[in-house]
DNA sequence: TGTTCACATGAACACAAGTTCATGTATGCC
DNA sequence: GGCATACATGAACTTGTGTTCATGTGAACA
C-alpha cells in the first residue's frame, strides 16, 4: 500500500486545522477533531506538532503571510486611491468570510503572547498599507485631509468588524461596495 | 454577626461576574475564580444560578438591556441626527471598553443558542435605532440619500470592530470623535 | 527473510474545570 | 434551649481534552 510521506501528513493536518479552527476558533477545537479530519490519530499529530499551540501559530503564521502577500499584490494593480481602498476591503471581507474563527482573538493569558503579537504584527502592516493608500489619496488631491493614523485605524476597525458580525448574525451582512461606499463618501449630503 | 441573605449574595456573584468575564471572556473564565471574587465558596455560586451558561445567559441580559436603555434615552436627547449617531457611536465605545469580553461571541454550540439569540435581538435593536436616525437624516435632507437598511449595518460593524480592536491591541484605539467623523464625512474630498 | 527506518496508533495518563452533595453554621422563632 | 429555615462550605466526583509512549506496521533494501 502506498502511504502517505511525512510532509503529506503534516500538510494534510494544517489543511485540517485551518479547516477546524476556522470554523470553531481556538478554544472549541479539539486536537482529536483535527487529527479525525486530517485522517490521521491523535498521537499523529504530535510527530507533526509540538502541542496544540504550535499547531495554531504555524497555521497563523501561514494564513496571515499569505494573506499580506496577495493583499499587497491586489493592491499594486489598483491605479487610484479609492480603488486601492476598494481592493483592500473587498479582500478582507472574503478572507474573513473563510477563515472567521480564526481572526477572532481567544486564547488570550497562558503563554499565547506569541500568537497576539503575530496578530499585532499583522495589523500593523495592514495598517500600514491602508496609511500608504490614504497618504497617496491626499497628496493627490482625492482624499481630503484627514489623520492618516487615526483614519487607517478606523478602517481596520471597520474590517475587523465584519468578521465579529459574521460570528454573530451571518445572515446580517454587508458587501465591499456598501462599506467602502460608506468610508469613502460618509452620509453627509454633500454641498453642490 | 450579620450574615449576607440571599439577594445580596446574588447579587455578589453578578457583579464579580460581570468584572470577570469582562476581562476573560467565557472559556477563560472559571467558576472558582467568580466565585472567589464575589467573596463565596464555588458550591455557593450553584445555589444561585443553575450552571455557568445560567449564570453567563443573565449577565448577559441584564447588561445588555441597561445598556440598550441607557442608549435610548441618550438619543432622545440629541437634536438632530449627526449628533445622535455620535451619541450611539460615543455610548459603545465607551460600553465596549468596561464590558469588552462580555459581547465577544465565545461559546457557540453546545446550547449556547440561547446566548447567541440575545446577542442577535440586541443588535438587531441597535439596528433599528440606527436606521432610524439615517431615515430621519435623510427625511431633513441632512444626510444624502442611501439604502438605509445596509449602511446601518455598516456602522453596527464598525462598532463591534472596536471592541475586537480592544481585544488585540488597546493601545491602537480611535475616539467616538474620530469615528463618527469618518461614517459622517468619508474620506473623498468634497467639491466646493 | 530479516533488518532498519519512517511513520502511525490509540490506550492511558494528567490535569483543569464544571457540578454535586453531605455537612456545617448563623438567625429567628417558639 | 430546641427547632426550623436559609445560607454556605469545599472535598469529591465527573468529564473533557491536551499530551505521552509503548507498541505496531508498511516500505525499501540486502
């Protein structure tokens, strides 16, 4: 019989754990869920894995990289400002979608500073690419001035929010185009 | 000596409840540590509440009812829409900060319906208030013309963004201020 | 066929935390 | 005091779940 190599397993597990913690989050999973998806036995996992903890930050570190990554390559292509803006909420919005469970912050206290400060990390560049799209925003005229820290802050906000809404009412949801509508033009008439 | 009656050590056990999960949130909160902090033995706890999610489910309600109520009241004295909504926006940042894990949506499954269903009511009330002030904005012609039911849902988010922003990282918060500048005015500059 | 290596298993262990209950103690009433 | 009632205790039980480890198994090669 052909078995599986080593780094299969190991694939098959964090595909597995995505798939789980997603859904559940971090306290509600269960090491022997995991390995049940993965098709492999418990004891399995742990060949592959530290503990549970280092499961979770591999799978953190992998999402987020990945994430940043073809956030930045979406946001390369846009050619102004409000589209760059557009791109980066419409990408957050489908991500958070997918991998709900594991955005939201749990296991706080007990050792998981490591995870938080990836996570940290991670907003921060997020934060960096929308201060990035706004600067460029006002310096061209488009954007009005505004706090460029406190203003990406808000809009991280904002993004972080859907995700916590899709934890909560799933069926209560809105898209890219409302929420960057929002961001962009505010509900304020405008004098003409 | 004078021994406490029951209200009052009910009562205990809500408020170091109340301050306890605040902090942690469900999962990481212990029993024995509510216990401990409203000066009563874990059996005590049982005697007045039938299990950890009773006693979590009515927290949960009678936080979220003072808060609706206070919101409501607050609103009623604003004189026009763009003051109210900063009112609401003002009111839960400033609840997100006291009760923070409190609203975070820990404990799906297992029967925790129940919970889940009273978050979603009171949303869906904070909806409502939302909607309202937008129909009344618009209906003075303060606020441009937009589908009323979807940008509320939008500010709905960016409020609860705020209370995960709490969670990963307190230092990198915004003001009511700030907020409701944005969902008012945008970012766009506008044409003079 | 025997040996070795990489990979896999799942019963068993450890421990934390929710829950119960037999027992204890203060208070008020007769 | 004796009794009843209300309230309180915390050891012990139960369960869930992370983790370990002695043992097993397939594949490749001599």
């Amino acid at each position: 019989m052909n078995r599986r190599t080593g780094k299969e397993s190991k694939e098959s597990i964090l595909e597995a754990a995505i798939k789980v913690f997603s859904e559940k989050g971090y306290s509600q999973t269960t090491v022997r869920e995991v390995a049940k998806e993965a098709g492999i036995s418990v004891g399995g996992v742990y060949i592959y894995f530290k503990n549970k903890e280092d499961l979770y930050a591999t799978l953190l570190n992998y999402l987020l990289k990945d994430f940043s990554d073809r956030t930045k390559e979406t946001v390369k292509d846009m050619s102004g400002p409000a589209d760059a803006l557009y791109a980066v909420i419409a990408m957050n919005l489908k991500y958070a979608r997918r991998y709900k469970g594991i955005i939201i912050a749990e296991g706080r206290d007990r050792g998981f500073k490591s995870c938080l400060d990836v996570k940290k990390r991670f907003f921060k560049k997020q934060r960096r690419l929308i201060e990035d799209i706004i600067k460029t925003g006002t310096a061209s005229g488009k954007f009005k001035e505004c706090n460029v820290k406190t203003a990406a802050r808000v809009i991280i906000g904002i993004l972080r929010g859907f995700v916590f809404s899709l934890l909560i009412d799933s069926t209560a949801l809105y898209s890219a185009e409302d929420c960057s509508n929002i961001i962009l033009n505010g509900l304020l008439r405008r004098k003409e």
